[in-house]
C-alpha cells in the first residue's frame, strides 16, 4: 500500500510538473527525496561503489579524497552541482546528476619515443643555397636559385664555359640550343684575354681518354707465374725433322751488310734480273700535259674509277666543261714520269689501280663535292688544295670554311671600323676643347666688361 501510495504521489507530482513548477514545489520534492525509501537505496549503492573502488587503506583514501577535491575546485567551470539543483527535471534523471562528480577517468601514460628528424638532401652547387635574398624593388618574385644557379661566389663563372666543361664531364651531346657568347666592343681587350684563358684551362683540365674493355684483363700474379715443368720440356727440345723443314724454308733471307748483294743473289739467283724500263717519246709528252694540268689547277681531286662506259664518261666531261673542271686519266708509269720530283708526287700514294684526277682551276671545293656526289662510278680518295695533300674528311671540313674574299672583307671592314673609331674620337675630342675654349672667351671677355 505504501509503495502504491508513493507511486501515487510521484505521478501527482509529475501531472503539476508538466503543468508548472514553482519553487515551493521544487523544495518541497527535494525535503521529500531526502526521506524518500528510493533515496537511501541510491546512496547505499554509493557507498558499496566506494567500497568497492576505493583503496582500503586511509591514508590512500585520505589522499584520493584530496584529489579529488582538487578535482572538483579545478572542473567547477565545467560542471557546478549545486547550480544545477533547481533544474525542472524528473527524479529519475536528477539522480544522474549525482553520479557526474564521482566518475573519475582512468589516467593513460602514453609512452614517448624520439624519432630522428632526417631532412631529404638537396644537391646544390657549391654551398646550399639558404635563400636569403633581397626582394625586388618592383615586387616581382625572385627565381634566383631555383630556375637560374646562384654561385655563391664573388666572381662568377662564364656560363659558355661552363657548359663546355660539363659537356667535357659528361661526353654527350645535347640538342639544347645555345647562345653564343659574344664581346660587343672589340677593343675590350681583358675580356678577349680572360676567355682565350678559360678555355685555354678548360682543354688543360679535360680527363684523359679511357679505354673500355668488353673482357676483364688477367691478373699480374698470374702472368708471372712460372710455366709447367712439362712446356719447358718440350720447348727445350730439339725440333722435329718436318717442323725444322718448315722453319728453314720460311727463314727470311736478308741482304748481305758487307757486301751490299740483293737478296736474290743471296738465295741462288733464282729471280732475274729486271730490265730497265724503256722511256718513250710519246710518254714524255703525256706527262709534260699531266704535269701542266696540276700546275694550273688549285684543286686536285682523287679518284678510283669502277667499270664506266664511253657514254657516261663523255656525260661526266660536258657537265664539268662549263665550270673550269676536267678529267685527267693516266696510267701509274705516267703520272710516276710527271710527278716525281715535283711538289705533287706526294699523290702518288693514292695512285693504286685505276686512278684518275678531277683538275679544277677555281678555288671551290663544295662545287667540287657536289659534282663527286653525281658521280656513282668514281671513289673519292683524297685531294691537292693549293699544293697541299688533304685527306677525304679534311676536304669536307675545306668545303665549310669560308670563302677567301669573304674573309679578306671583314678583316678590311675590322681594320677601318679601328680608324674609324679613332677619327670619332678625335673629332669628338676637337669639339669639346673647342666648347671649352669658346666658354673661357665668353667668361673672360664678361669679366672685362
């Protein structure tokens, strides 16, 4: 009945509290859960929790107690029991109140571990870059060490230079298209010297040409050791019947030193004597024309002559007809007859088998080239420029160089650029001393005045 009653009451209470709650009311409930049955079941259950979590011993109640009273002063921003007391709440929810104060958290030590702090490297030249620059007046960023080197050093290196010596390091070309360093006024002389120096450096510096072998080479404690007792034996040993025929018959016969006697004297005069060669009047006249051919012409080309019909060859003469060019054909005797002793008898290294000559009387080389390449049936060997022997590759190179004339006209436009120069200057010098003289007239004549 009393249980009843009470449930009674409690929705009785509830009903008001859904309609309005006064304070009266609010300390009326709170004299009646103070003697209410369900009240003191709660803090028994408090006190069994206490029994159960708190430490037995006083002394480590004493110091809990004092915790967590500290606890309490620190968290009284976060939650104030009495400021919460007059909240219009259930009986229900207002007993959780109680249980906000006594939740204490379990306290982890997290374990600290020290990790080392390795920054990735950066390849810098020289010292690393720290970029400590000055902003630009005009605002603009500053790329300076990151698209462009920044060398930390009073004088700066050449960037041609450096490239040069990169380019050396590496030994591999690059498409990358360069711009050429060039010195606006020539008569800087200083500049001229400091580069012909560098580079001059950079050719002294150049590593030394290294040799790959595909194979490793043996060891040298090896190629020292001693042969096999038995390989000494055998090369010991005489020869054999048939391997000392062999030896004997390939045996070089050299001439006689004392006597001065050939060689084939010296074996049984098994080869006869050669007969001297006949010179013939109608040769002497080819090699007079052979010779006179090379003395006017300032280009002499090489050739090997393949098989090549009559027609061909005829079509070959009438394209070089109107350029000052033409075919020279002779036979080894002939060009011997005309060029020994000569300063074209160099070229009869290059007279092997069917050798003939292309004569020209220009200085034009690339012309020269052009034509070899309609050429199919003839070999280019080497070439005479202007009495000098030029192998085939440094005839290519010869096609490059400028021309004569050309050159000779910068030279002249570089030497009258210098007097041109000087006489700017002195006119330039004239008309000042005569501004000055003129001003020192005026002021003296003013003075008189």
């Amino acid at each position: 009945m009393e249980l009843l009653k009470e449930e009674k009451d409690t929705d009785d209470i509830n009903n008001k509290g859904e309609e309005e709650w006064s304070d009266a009311d609010d300390q009326a409930t709170k004299a009646e859960d103070e003697h209410h049955p369900l009240n003191q079941t709660t803090d028994s259950v408090e006190r069994d929790l206490d029994e159960m979590f708190d430490p037995k011993d006083d002394s480590i109640g004493d110091q809990q107690d004092a915790q967590d009273d500290e606890d309490n002063t620190g968290n009284t921003d976060l939650y104030d029991l009495i400021e919460f007391n007059g909240v219009n709440v259930p009986p229900q929810i207002r007993e959780l109140f109680y249980h906000i104060t006594k939740y204490r958290p379990q306290i982890l030590e997290m374990e600290t571990k020290l990790k080392p702090f390795l920054p990735d490297f950066i390849p810098a030249v020289g010292d690393p870059d720290a970029f400590l620059k000055v902003d630009r007046p005009d605002g603009n960023p500053e790329l300076l060490g990151l698209t462009v080197i920044d060398e930390p050093s009073l004088n700066q290196s050449d960037p041609s230079v450096l490239d040069l010596r990169l380019r050396s390091i590496y030994k591999r070309s690059s498409s990358k298209t360069l711009v050429a360093r060039t010195v606006e006024d020539g008569n800087k002389a200083k500049a001229i010297e400091k580069w012909i120096k560098d580079i001059n450096e950079l050719h002294r510096s150049k590593p030394l040409p290294s040799v790959v072998y595909h194979l490793p080479l043996p060891d040298i404690d090896t190629l020292l050791q001693e042969w096999n007792s038995e390989v000494e034996d055998v090369l010991g040993e005489e020869d054999h019947y048939v391997k000392a025929r062999y030896k004997a018959a390939l045996e070089p016969l050299y001439p006689d030193e004392i006597t001065g006697k050939p060689w084939y004297t010296v074996c049984g005069n098994l080869v006869s004597k050669k007969e001297e060669a006949q010179e013939y009047k109608y040769e002497k006249l080819l090699a007079q024309q052979f010779y006179g051919r090379f003395a006017d012409s300032q280009i002499i080309a090489v050739f090997h002559q393949n098989c090549e019909n009559a027609r061909e060859q005829m079509k070959i003469n009438q394209m070089l007809h109107g350029y000052n060019m033409k075919m020279v054909f002779g036979s080894k005797k002939i060009a011997t007859m005309a060029l020994v002793g000569t300063e074209f008898e160099s070229v009869l290294r290059l007279h092997i088998g069917r050798t003939c000559y292309m004569c020209c009387k220009d200085l034009q080389v690339s012309k020269m080239l052009k034509f070899t390449k309609k050429m199919k049936n003839y070999v280019l060997l080497g070439g005479i420029v202007q009495r000098r022997l030029l192998t085939k590759n440094q005839l290519i190179w010869c096609a490059t160089l400028p021309d004569i004339d050309t050159l000779r006209a910068e030279l002249c436009s570089i030497l009258n650029s210098s007097a041109s120069q000087i006489s700017q200057a002195l006119v330039h010098h004239q008309q000042t001393l005569t501004q000055a003289l003129h001003q020192h007239y005026e002021s003296s004549e003013k003075e008189k005045i």
